[in-house]
C-alpha cells in the first residue's frame, strides 16, 4: 500500500527544505512540494532539483500572480482596505490565495494532509489554516513550528537535521530582516525594528525602492484612467492588472512612495513593529480614492469607509472565504459601477500630488459649486434646509430654556 | 426708546462692511460689531475704527485662540477626527467657537439678533447657525446673502452701496481665492481650483509653507511629548497648545507639509473642489496616532476609528453643540488617559517620517513580538486558538461537504 | 397646441380631489389621475367616474401590490431594517414604488409635472420628490400643500372650492386618525396619539386586527418555510409573498400580533407619536430572523445588523432610489443563499412563540454545543484560545502593575 | 512553611465541591472557598459547614447584588445592550464581578492562584478569565475541566471521588437542564433544547414565571420613574436598583414577560441553544428605551444604537475590564443626563404594552408634530430642506441622463 501524502507550501530555503525529511521521518508522509508564486520576484530556477534532492517525490511551481491581483488585490483596493490605518495587506491578501491553491493540489494528488512553515507567534499560520478549513475540512493541517515533535530551535539545528539526512545544500546566512514579499508588496520585521523607539535603517532595509531622500530631485507626472473601478492603462498604455502594479512598482520605489512604519496589532494579541514597501500599490490605492471623490455621493463614501475598515479586519484576521467577505465585496462591487475616468498625478520623493481627475460620472458640478448663483440653486433653499437641519437643536434648546425659566421662579 | 441690537459678526472686508449700513438702513439695529480671533493672523489694528466710521456703534475683538486650541482642536486631534480622508476640519471646527462668543456678546449686549456673512452655498452659514440656535434659540438669525432684502449681487454694487451710504474705504480687490484661515489651517476655493481636471497653481496658491519641491533639501528632525492626549512639548520646550501649533506650523510649512488636495462633499448637497494647508495640525495628529499606536489596544482602536470618523462628519454639519459630539468626545476622552509617551519624526519635503516613539505604558512587548519563544507565550496556545477560532468557518465548510455528498447520491 | 400635462397622485379622497381643479385653475394642466394600489384594501370601484368628473382626463389603476412585496418590502425583511427599534418601515418602502410608477405614467403620457397631496411636515413629500429626483429629475414636482397658491387651509374650504368648481360629491367626515395603509401596514396619527402622555384608545383604532386583549384564548401552530431568504409556504402550502403577507396578517390580526407605539424622529427634524399595525409583517420577519439564527455565522450576524440598521435609516429617509441603497441590499443578498429552511411558532395574544426552527444548512452540531465532550471539540484548545484572547488584557495589566510597583519604590 | 493558598468559587454543587479534594491532593494548596452572591436566591445556609468538611480551609460569603446592580447592570440597561437581538446578557453581566471580588479576596489571603468551575466549551471560562487576568495578571487560574489531571468525566465519578475522601454529602440528582441563576435572569441549557427543532418544554423548564399562557386573565398597570438614567420608583414607591430589579421580577413573570428562546453564537465558535427567563429586566429595559425615545435626538439614538450593540459584543466575549467597554461607558453615560421622567405600562399575557410617557425634557413637541401649522415651522421650510436634501440624486440623475442622451446621438 501507498504512503500517503502531504502538500508542503515550499520555498527552497532553509526552514521549509528541513521539512522535508521531517514529514517523511515523523509522519511517513510521501512529501508533495508546492511553490506558489504571487510575483515574489524570486529565482524559481533549480527548485524543483533542490525539493527532490531533500526527499521530495514532486514539485508543483504554480504561478497565481494574476488570481492573485484579480480576485484578491483589487476587491481590497475598491474597498479601500487599509489595516490601522496604515497596513495595505500585502501579506494578508495573499494567504488566502496560496491556501487555495494548496487545497487544489492536495485534491489532485489525493493528500490527506497540508503542511506550512508559518510560525506559532504569527498570523500567517491563521490565514493559512482558515484557508484550508474553509475549503477543505477534511484535511489535516500540519505546523512544524507548533508541532512537539519539532525538535529544532534553531537554523544550526536545521543544518545539522538536514545534513544528518543527508542534505547538503547551500543555505543563505540569516543575519537579516524576516520578510515577506510578493507582486504587492515586502514587510520586514526584526533586528532593529523590533524596539519602536529605533528609527529603522532604511538604506539597509529597503528592497523594492529608495527612501524619498534617495529619490530623484525631478518629479515625474503619471496618468493613468479606471473603468468600473478596474485600472486600464498607465500614460495611456492598456495593460492588465499585474503589468499596472509591475509598472507603478517600478515608478513609486524610485520615488520613495508607500514606506510604512507601524506598530500593529496581531490577531494572536500582541503588537508587533514592521516596515512595509508598497510602492504600487500605495499609488494604485490613491488614485482609485481620488476617483471615487469625482464620482460616489456622500452617504456611499461614509458607509463604504466603513465597509473597508471592516474588509480589512476581515482580511487581516485571515477570514477570506467566509460569507461575510463575500457580502462586504458585493457591497463594495455595486458601488465601483461608474468607477470610471482619468487621475493623473505628480510623484516626487515620497509624495504623491494629486494633479488633475475627471470622469464621465463625476458628480462634481461647476455651476452648484460656484460661489455665484446658478440655474440649479436657489439661496432661499439653504434657509429652509438649515430651519429643519437645525430644528432638533433648536426645540432641545427652546426646551432646555424653559425649563431653566421655571427654575429660576 | 432705544433700536435693538444686532451683533455682526466682522472681519473688516468689504462684505462685511456693507452689511453695517445695510442693517441699520434695512432693519433699523443698532450694530454691534465683534470681530472672533482665531489665530487668523491678521491685522487687528485699525478694525475699530474702521467699523465705528462705516457705522457700528461698537466693536468687540475677542481672542479665542486658546479656547479653539483647547476646547475645540484637542477633541478633534485625539478623535483622529478627519472628513472624507482628508479634510483636518480647520474651519468646521472654529465655526462653533465664534458662535459661542457671538452668543456671549449678544447676551451681553442684550441684541436680538445675529448677524453674519456667509453665503448660503457653504457650510458655514449651517454651522454658525446651528451653533447659535443650540446656544440662543431665541435670537434672531439674519444672513444678507440670503435674505430677499439684500441686493448687491457683485463686489462693485457693495463698494457703491458703501459710498453711497458716506463710507469711503479703500478695499483690496478680489481677484483671489476664496479663502478661510485660522491657527489651525487655511482654506482655498475659487479659480483655477474651481475646475477638478486643473492642477492647483501652488507657487500662487499656498500662504502657510511652500510645495515639497521647494521645501528645504536637508531634513529637520523633530521631538514631541504628550501626557494623557495632549501635546506638552516640542524638542524639549514646554508651551501651551496654542503655541506647540504655531510652532509646528512654522516647521511644518518649511518642510511642504500638510497641503491636500480635495473634492468634499458639502453639507448642502454639492461637491466642492478646495485645497487645504494645515502644515502643524497634520504634524500634531500623526504624532498623536502615532503614540496611540503604542498604547491602544486593538478592539479600543477599531471603536475609536468608528468614532473619529463620526465625529468628522458630526463637526462637519456644525452639530458641535449636541448630545451626539459630547457622547463621542466623553468616549474619546475615556480612551487618552494613558496616551503618554514621546514621538520622533523627520520632516523633509513633504513627508513626516517616523524615527522612534517611546512611552511608559506602551503595550508593545519586545519578548512576545519576537519570533524567538518567550516566557509569556506557549506556541502551543496558538493551536487551540486557531482551533476555535476558525471552528465556524470548518463548522459550516463541513456541512456543505455533507450536503454535497447527499446531493451527489 | 394642447395643454401641459401633470400626472397626479389621486386616492379619491377630499384633498386629492380638490387638487385638480385646482391644477387646472393655477397652472393650466391637463390633469392625469394615478391610484397606485398597494395593497391597501380599498374600494376602488366608482373611482375613475369620480375623477372624470372632477375634472381629469384619465384615470389609471395601477396594482403595484406584487412589485411591492417582491422588489421593496423583501429586500427590507431580509436586511432586517427597523428603524429606531420598532417601525417596520410600512409607508416609507411604499413611497419610492409609487414614485416609480407615477413616472412611468408620466413619460407615457409625456406630462411635464407630478403632483402629491403629501403635507409639508411629514416624511412623505420627501419620499415622492426624492424618488421623482431620482428617476426623472427633469420633471416639475408640485406639492399645494407646500404652495403659496394654494390657499385652502381646511376640509370645509376644499369642500368650498369643489363646490365653487361645480364638484358635488360626498365625502367622509374628518373626525378621526391620520392613516395610511397599504398590504404590509396601516399607520395612525393624531387625536389622542398627539400626547405621549395618553394611552392609545385601541378599540377605537385598530383597524388590521384586535388588541391581545381580545384575541382568542386559543393558541394557534403556524409553520413557515423559506428558501434563500423568501418566504415560500405557510402551513405546507406553497404562495407567492403577497398572498403570504395576506395570510399572515389574517393570523397576526386575528391573535393581536405586531401593534407598535412609537415616538419616532421624523427627517424633517421633529419627533412624531404614532402607532403601527404590522401584523403579518411582524411575523414574517420574526420567521426569517429566527431562521437566520440557525444559518449565519458570528460576523456575519454582527454587520448586518449593522446594515440593516443602515438600510432603515436611508429607507425612512426616501433614498430608495440611491447607490448607498443597492449596495446595501447586494450586502444583504449575498447573505441570503443559505436561508433556507422551516420555521414554527405559536401565535397567542400578541406573542410570537418560537416552536422549532430546522435548516438543511444550520451551522448548529449538536455535538459541538453539547456539554460532553465531542469529537470535534479538544478542551485543551479553549486553554489555548483564553491565553491568546485574553493576551492583550493580561500585558496591559502587568504594565500597569510593573509602572505601579516602580512608582511606589 | 505554610501551604500556598487557592481561592475557589464555590457553590456548594457537586462539581465545585469535588474540586476541593482534588486542589488539595492534586497541587498541594491550601483552599479558600468564596461564594459570591449575584441575587441568585439560593439557600446559602448550611454552605460553611459543608465547605469546611470538604476540605475547605475557609468559606467567604459575599454579597454582591448591589455591586452587580448598580455598576454592571445598569450601564448595560442605559445602553440597551442586548446580544444577538434577545439575549439580555445576565450570564456575561455577572462574570466579572464576581471575578473582582475573587481577585479581592486572593489578594486578602494573599492566594497565588483562583479556581473556577466553567467548563472548556463555554463562554465562563472567559468571562472568568479575562476578568482575573485584567485585575491580577500574576494569579494563576486553574480551571479543572480543562486540567489534564482533573480524571473524573462523570457526575457519578465526581460522587466516586467524594467519598475515597471521605466526603459523605447528599448531592441532587442531575437529570435538570444546565442553568446559571442572579438576580437578573436565569438562564436553561440542555434536554430537549439541545435540538433547535424542538418546542421548550416550558412547563417544566420555566422558574422564574410563567408562561404567557398561564399568566392572569386580567391586566396589571405599572408605573416607573427614571433619574439621569437611572429607575428610581415603581408605582410612586422609591426602592434601590436591586429592589427594582426584585419587584420587576415578581410582575414579569407574573405576567409571563422576558421568556426568550435563541440560537446564540458562543464566542468559542459554535452555536448553542438556550432559553433564558429576563422578566424584570425586560421590563426595565423597555421602560428605558421608551423614555429615551422622548429624550434623545435622532443623531444621539442611531449612534448609541451601534455602541449599545458593540457594547453587547464586548460583554459577552468577557471584555469588562477594557478600555473600550470604559469608553463605551463613558459615552453612554453621556447621553443620560436627560433620560428623567415617568413611564407607564400595562402588563398582559407576555406584552408590555405602552400606556404613556412623560419627561421634563421632552423634545416632542405637539405644536411641531401637529399636520396644523404652528408657529415654529413653515412649510416653504420644507421647500428648500427637500431641494437640498436631494440635491445629489438629483445631479447623479441629471448627469445620467445627459449621458445617456450623449449615448442615442
């Protein structure tokens, strides 16, 4: 009879290549790898030798860059999902998409079990874990780092467990940041950035562009035009979603755009200090804002805040295949139909300067807003639209008078 | 029998002026005239007499600088109170204060009524009105830009209805922005501003600092301090509220800070198009975000952003006088007690970047956030936490497994 | 060239009835009558000949009654929208469905105008125009109540006018409730009800059924079922939603159910005293709460009621014809696939008892809920879960007794 | 050197009896038993005698109701906080006093740690829990149901281990529903609930009342008056809010009022089923809210309506000692300086039905509410208020049609 099998979400480095002869050893599992790429930018080449080298009977390469903007970014970015007010969910965003494509391997290869390298202390480990719940129950989840069976407390320990089942591999030297990066974005933790009181090392930190000091002293315009709330082209070029992050990507790093430093609450209850880079991302968000000022109403916008505060908890807390993401997204889509129209922008060091919208469904109307009176207004209104804005103070007052008056008697 | 009184509130411009000969000849007052500071910066000197000679039989000049500062900005601040993302509130929020002090004259006075000149486009005309209603609904409201009996439809028929009264005043002409300024920020409108598509002229435009392009090439650093919410110093200096914005004003104007570009939805129902500068006030609330970061839970923080937004759109409308913002200021308050601690910043060209925050009751744990095991934090916990806390989404998850499997039956 | 024409708003009633003569003396309009029948129970009979000979030129009958309880009445049952704890919103769902057809008539007939018989202190007006505005905003709006040319401040100077005009008709005495009726409610106004202080004479007002009092000894069993949100049989047997509605409000009639007094806050500023009949309406949405219990989870319970609130409060304000109101109702249709299932209840004197709910996608497991430990539930994992949720409290408490214990050194 | 000491809720019951034996052989302390009292009206004489023969070094009575009343129950009240639309929240209410007064009495004994007797699948062991950890986070917290030590896993077990102590006691048979009794409600789980499908059996289960079925033929009128929030009288006799609340209780469940049948969500993740009897407080919330109807502006209710429900999450997830159920408070609190005046019922067969409500800051006003026209409103004002109101539907329409016109050329 067959061994059976586990998906394990692989890298190539250190932690997920010990897996390996751990599952194998521990659990007699015939190992399946998976590597699911979301635009890391990484060197792919010489995975697949490197997993079966370390035990591995297969490796799955699955690019999902293009599910991932799609159908996990952009609902985030028409809902203007942002967490404690400065996290753009580059991390959260891509669990869900990862944990999906898991799941589908797992069910082609008829595996029983999931296995990932996220840690005990994190919230990746939940965003994968309720990814997997919600679409395979049945399967069993396996989290080395969690696990009592996992010996390892450190890489030396890894090293010594992989060359002890005879793995010799190359493995970088850990002395830096723990990152995570993908087409949206990287986050960095650790060394310095772990006391708040630290300024963080930029020019050592920084991957995906300068800081605005390093940025060029020229600024640079950009015009980009959305329909329904989708982004179609930069400077009037047509491409689909990931070549626009790739793009502005490119364009917000070497102007220092979207560097982040926050304290943020984790789901597992305590702060935790990062740095993220959404260079794109922080120029996509801002200009699908500026947008939706030309085109939704009032009482859409304050209601739809709302919602993206809420999709971005939801989101955060790694709840993305659940009814309530669902609901929030069908709200946020029937608001993106007249999303549509051209931002153009100035980005110099850091900023991005709005420099012009407009929109066939702006709602904006020169004559209404005009301080000389048009057609459409008629200053007698506003007298009667204060009377009756104002009544309920006004009777609260009147009442409050009284009542002082018969006091004073 | 003496005429009833009139209180008007005064700013020694054109519009203004002609109001005085306009409300003796209309309504037969007697005009009192009081002119609110609010750190507007402008010229004082000569105000009375330029109102005693257009007809006043008095003017009031009242500084409330520090009760705006106190009493009106620091709610606001430690709300994080801020309309449709971006909109720091400075008018909305200075409205209710002249209106109280209007009240307070007029009482002093014994007027019947309250005059003043804003258009009935805006929302001005709501919050001063709203505020004397709440505070004396018994007086009188007269606004000439509404009122049938006002005839000057043009900046020309007011200087002719001066003269034509013996007020023979020398007026700046008007081919500026629409504008409004106080400590906390200035407003523009009007012109080029006028038209979204337009890029704003900033070099014309912008009176309190100067663009990121033309801000300084070296960063400045910056330290401030808070106790319990508010701020106590600046690079170790101790001042008042009032002070700490005019001094952050200063640094924050240098450095091309806070200038935002935005279409805002009116209370009257129209979008209009401004530019905003609160080069300090921005300075001051990121600062105070950035300690609560350190010191808010995260279920307080999420209520409070709920909060802050409400409050926005409460002040916005003019409601300051009512139950509602007292509810949200008490909860506010309730939240600031231990918002203590110390923020660092470097200010360049545009950008404020933070460089370390530190407090003593900062609920950031350097041994829990470490992705190293600590004392306080059992990886196993985090099993069982995710176990129960994703146990809804397997709940249901299995439930359509079974009832699929029935239905394929 | 032939006259202008205006569509009106008739019920048969005195005030509509003087209208048109009126219509045609002040403006000179081809007067088009348009009864749109909700399900308000009324004879209709004789009501084209009556019109006719007030002077219109047309009549239509038009029965929205199913348009109303499919498009209007569902969506708000299904987001559970009351507004201030008690209104089931009866008038304010059936203003934006009249509005709707009155244009549809008038673009038929190519009138210029609609005209209402709503008064200028009631939410009504606001409901019509709001929904004209939306739907053709090109249209003139004409509300006598509101008009300066409308000078009848009685019944006995309608009946007057109608004479002067050559109408001869009976018409009902005034002496009792202000009321307005359709399938789904029947609300009353005035005479004694216009104290908050006075109990409301119940025998004299109800129209829809009896008070609890008076209701039968007997209970009666009633079984209802849905499917993805819409009621779809009662007692076994199968009906479209108006006749259920029908049904139900011959039980809830009949057993005293869904008899509501309110002083509720009007949207033109001041506070009102009514009271409701809901009788089949209060059952249904008791029914699809209940069922909802079973089906949704946790957060997504929490947020719509959230939205459901919302959806009230834009409801009762007339934006029915709104983004923000679409938006919320794909919220709340995405959270309805799963409802699905049947209810039972016990209906006595006013009460709706809750006699067994069933769902084929309930997400309750008797194993779970049970006190025995079961498979599917490891009581190590709640360790696990209380040290991590309860994590943030507990490092808040050890700072503040580590910053204590130092000051008291 | 003396044992270290324990502190045991304690309530005389099998389960938290055996648990003295076992604290001592199992972890060597010395046990301090504390029964705290909420009004759960239990025979508590004889509780000394038989704490000490078990083993017991101490039995501590506390009499809490009045604690519980006034500064858990009634910020509660004020804020209409009401979980899931029915449950009343008695259960969670209690919790965390008695958590303080156990946290009270460890530091008096100077106990190093606290046992409660909640099970692992419920929502006690939180509320317990995050009450200590927030008040003490040094104690520890032993919780034997969930004690890999704690062997015993039956009732007949339990009684097994009492006497190989020698502990020889009569113990009730359990073969009842699983209840949780104060002086507010008491709550029934288990039996025939456990099946949603299933009809409580309220004969049998109903304790605090009885069933509206049962309840007198004829009515009952009660009168209550409220302070600043606060009940003060029950038909003109001024009692304590505990009295009250005793009062109340008697009449409701005369009256068969506050019987409520749920599927509630448990904050560890599953669903459960539960009847809860609330007859007092049902009534006193009702008269809370009726009263807060005439007092409150509608800004004010909405708000206090999103932060009752939130304040609902928080209590039943355990969260009391928190900042933010203190902001709440604070913001609740807030709203109540006005919420003064008389409230008017008739109680019948499970209704309470509204018989009249008067407040010296009424904000209804007769004159306003009136179809007449009175002094403080013009109907022209309803003119402008509707023009501006609708404002942005009406652009938004104007534009799409202007579209759409630009479309068909």
């Amino acid at each position: 009879m067959s061994k059976e099998k586990v998906v394990l979400a692989y890298s190539g480095g250190l932690d997920t290549t010990a897996i390996i002869p751990w599952l194998k050893e521990t659990y007699n599992y015939d190992v399946i790898c998976c590597c699911v790429d979301c635009g890391q930018g990484e060197e792919l080449d010489g995975l697949e030798e490197r997993a079966l080298y370390s035990g591995a009977s297969k490796l799955y390469i699955e690019d999902i860059t293009d599910d991932f903007c799609e159908n996990y970014i952009m609902p985030c970015v028409q809902a203007d999902a942002v967490y404690e007010n400065k996290y753009l969910l580059g991390t959260s965003m891509a669990r869900p998409g990862i944990a999906a494509k898991l799941v589908e391997i797992a069910r082609k290869e008829n595996a029983v079990a999931i296995c990932h390298g996220a840690t005990g202390k994190g919230n990746d480990q939940i965003r994968f874990e309720l990814g997997i719940k919600a679409l395979a129950p049945d399967l069993k989840i396996i989290a080395p780092w969690r696990d009592d069976k996992w010996q390892m407390d450190s890489r030396d320990a890894e090293i010594e467990y992989c060359k002890a089942h005879d793995i010799h591999l190359p493995f970088s030297v850990d002395n830096s940041y723990s990152r995570d990066r993908n087409l949206w974005h990287i986050s960095h933790e650790g060394l310095e950035l772990e006391d708040p009181a630290c300024e963080p090392n930029y020019d050592h930190l920084l991957v995906l562009g300068v800081s605005p000091e390093k940025a060029p002293d020229e600024p640079e315009y950009l015009t980009m035009t959305f329909e329904a709330g989708v982004p179609k082209t930069i400077n009037g070029e047509e491409m689909k979603v990931a070549d626009i992050i790739r793009k502005l990507n490119e364009l917000g790093g070497k102007h220092g755009i979207g560097i982040v430093d926050i304290v943020e609450n984790r789901v597992v209850g305590m702060k935790s200090r990062g740095v993220y880079e959404t260079p794109g991302g922080t120029i996509l968000m801002e200009a699908h804002r500026q947008l939706e000022e030309l085109v939704l109403d009032r009482d859409t916008m304050a209601v739809k805040k709302d919602m993206g505060n809420k999709l971005a908890q939801v989101v955060y807390e790694g709840k993305w295949f659940t009814p309530l993401r669902e609901a929030i997204q069908a709200f946020v889509e029937s608001t993106q139909k007249y999303v549509t129209g051209e931002v153009k922008f100035k980005l110099y060091k850091g900023n991005i300067i709005k420099a012009g919208t407009t929109s066939p469904y702006s709602l904006y109307s020169e004559t209404l807003a005009s301080f000389t009176t048009g057609d459409q207004y008629d200053h007698h209104d506003a007298e009667g639209f204060i009377t009756l804005f104002g009544l309920p103070l006004k009777v609260r007052a009147m009442r409050m008078q009284e009542l002082e008056k018969n006091h004073n008697k």
